[in-house]
C-alpha cells in the first residue's frame, strides 16, 4: 500500500525543469516551406484551364440566378408598395429606419 501511495506522488510532482522556448527563424522556416511546397503536385496547363473554365460557369449562373431571384421578388414587392397609401408606407420607413 506504501508503494502504491508513493507512485502516486510520483506521477503527481510538477516537473520543476524549465522547457526550453524555441526562437522563430526565418531561414528555417522559408527552408521547411520550400520542401513543402517541392511535395507538392501542380495541375498541367490543361487542368488549369478547365477548372477556370468550371468556376466562370459557376459564377455566371449563380449570378443570374440572383438576378432572376431578385426580379421574381423585388417586382412584386414594387408593386405592392406603389399600391400602398403613402402613408402607411413612411410608418414602415419609419418603424424599420428607427
């Protein structure tokens, strides 16, 4: 039982050794990033291209998705605000702006 108490407080003491802080060097950082990047593998021309040629697209019709979205919504809202008594449109802009 006195052996067991005793791994205890072992395993328990606080290491009192100061851990030795390790100082930024550039040299060794721009060489440890240069043989990173050499692992890397790069897309041939061709590739590179097409995925260009993938994200236009995807941009493209997401914006005229947006543009369509925002038509479909915002022509009705115009018209439901031109119907609307002027009045009831500056307590709105007043309620919303503050």
């Amino acid at each position: 039982m006195a052996k067991e108490l005793e791994k205890k407080a072992e395993v328990k003491k606080p290491d009192t050794k100061k851990k030795k802080e390790r100082k930024f060097k550039l040299g060794a950082y721009l060489k440890e990033m240069w043989g990173e990047v050499k692992k890397l593998t790069w897309l041939s021309p061709k590739e590179l291209a097409k995925n260009t040629g993938v994200v236009i697209v995807v941009v493209v019709a997401v914006t005229i998705l947006i543009y369509v979205l925002d038509f479909a919504f915002g022509k009705p809202m115009q018209l439901l605000l031109d119907a609307a008594p002027t009045s009831m449109i500056s307590a709105i802009k007043d309620t919303l702006i503050g």
